[in-house]
C-alpha cells in the first residue's frame, strides 16, 4: 500500500545548541516545508539559469565586439583596394593614351616604351604619376609645324618604286611661322646641305623632331622650346624647290610616319 503524506500534521522542530544550553523547539506543517523546499529548489534553479545565460551574452558581447573589429579592418582594407583600382585604371588609360600617341597598337609594349622616362613613370604615386603623365604628354610631338596642304608623305625605306622620303612636307608661304610640335631641347640650329636651315628638337623618350627648308631660325642650340613656340619661318632653301616644311620624327633614331602622331 501507497503511504499518502500527512499534508494536516504538524511536524515538531527541535534545535540543540552546542554545549546543552537550552534548546528551542517549533512546530511545522508539513505543507508549507514542502513548499518551502521547493520555492527554495525552484530560486536556486532560476538563478543557476541566470548566471548561465549572463556568462553567455558575455562571451557573445565580447564575440561581438571582436566581429566588429574585423569588420573596420576589411572596410579600411577595402577602401585601399578601391583606391589602388582607381589608380590602376588611371594608369591604364595612360598606358592607352601613350600607346596611341606613340602609334604603337598592336606592338609589343616593351619594344616601344622601354626607355627611362617611360619605365620610371611605373614607380610614382598618383599625384607624381599625374605629373609626370603631363610632362610625358608635353613632349609628344602631336603638333602641326606649320598650317598648309601635305604635298609629299612618308614613305619608309623599300617601298617598292617610291622614292626613300623620311617625312611630310607641308606647302606654307615664305614667312609663314613654323612652331615646334612638342616641347623639347634644341640641339641643332643651322645650315645643311641637304635640308637647308634646319632645326632639330629632342623631345625625351627616344624622340626627335626635325624642321628642314627654313628662310629665317629663331632658336638655338640648348633652349628649351613649348609647343607651339615659334623657331623659325617657312622659307625654300637648301634641296628644294618651293616654300614649304619638311617635317620629320624620329624614334630611337629611325623616322616614322609623322602622321601617326599628330592631331
């Protein structure tokens, strides 16, 4: 048989001090030991819980916290990835830019830019890049000599039965002014047989520009000219016929076709 718990009775609570003094004793109901037992069971439980979860959120907290670091660091790395692609592509349109102004497509890029000025430009920050990109771009010979018909072109060496012609000649009246067509240093003003008052540009970059047939020469040797600054005027001397410029741009020493570089 089930032994039912006497829930009415009352339970006698006797306490014994130590050394036999006197003693107190009290009486309980059953029920409400129970009960306090178990309000007693249920608190310890829920605060158990309690510092459970507390000591979770913490370890979440801190989780957090190093999750949103992580988070700046990527963002900052982020933007410096943003930033080198812009500047990549700000090289690149440069690279385009200096590839058709040199009239290099589909030539290999070492064989046409491996000089010093163009190889260094690689090394420089965006500001400097700029700059040099501008002064790189000053030195392109993209200029006409002077305003007139083209009444002869370029013709490379063994092209069939047309005569050897290293440049253009561009017909102006005598006087008219010839500039240069990118800035550059001087380094020839004066007589030659052949092309008559000449003057002679070096550009950098391996290029270098000539002006042949001149009536009067309005540089000299070591001045440094700008586009467009006037050096001298059309005129017809030396092995020519009539007034007009001979034009000529050589690269790295070899003439090519002026009309590849100017506008």
């Amino acid at each position: 048989m089930k032994t039912r718990v006497p829930w009415s009775k009352r339970l006698n609570v006797i306490l014994v001090p130590e050394g036999g003094a006197r003693t107190f004793s009290f009486q309980v109901r059953t029920v409400l030991l129970i009960g306090f037992v178990a309000i007693t069971l249920f608190l310890m439980a829920a605060t158990v819980t309690l510092l459970v979860s507390r000591g979770r959120l913490l370890v979440a907290s801190r989780e957090n916290v190093r999750l949103e670091r992580r988070i700046r660091l990527m963002e900052v790395e982020l933007e410096k990835v943003r930033t080198l692609e812009t500047q990549l592509a700000h090289s690149e349109r440069m690279r385009a830019e200096v590839l058709t102004l040199l009239g290099a497509r589909g030539e290999p890029l070492d064989s046409m830019l491996a000089t010093p000025e163009t190889v260094a430009l690689v090394s420089f920050g965006t500001d400097e890049l700029r700059l040099r990109q501008e002064d790189f771009l000053r030195s392109v010979p993209t200029t006409w000599p002077a305003r007139g018909p083209v009444t002869r072109t370029f013709v490379s060496p063994g092209a069939g039965d047309r005569a050897y012609h290293p440049g253009i000649d561009v017909a102006a009246a005598a006087g008219s002014p010839v500039v240069a067509s990118a800035a550059g240093s001087v380094t020839f003003s004066g007589s030659d047989p052949e092309y008559g008052n000449l003057v002679v540009i070096d550009h950098g970059l391996g290029l270098e520009t000539r002006y042949a047939h001149n009536a009067r020469l309005n540089v000299r040797v070591g001045a440094r000219v700008s586009r467009g600054q006037l050096i001298a005027t059309v005129g017809s001397t030396g092995n020519s016929t009539a007034p007009h410029v001979h034009f000529e741009i050589h690269k790295n020493g070899v003439p090519v076709d002026p009309r590849k570089y100017l506008d």
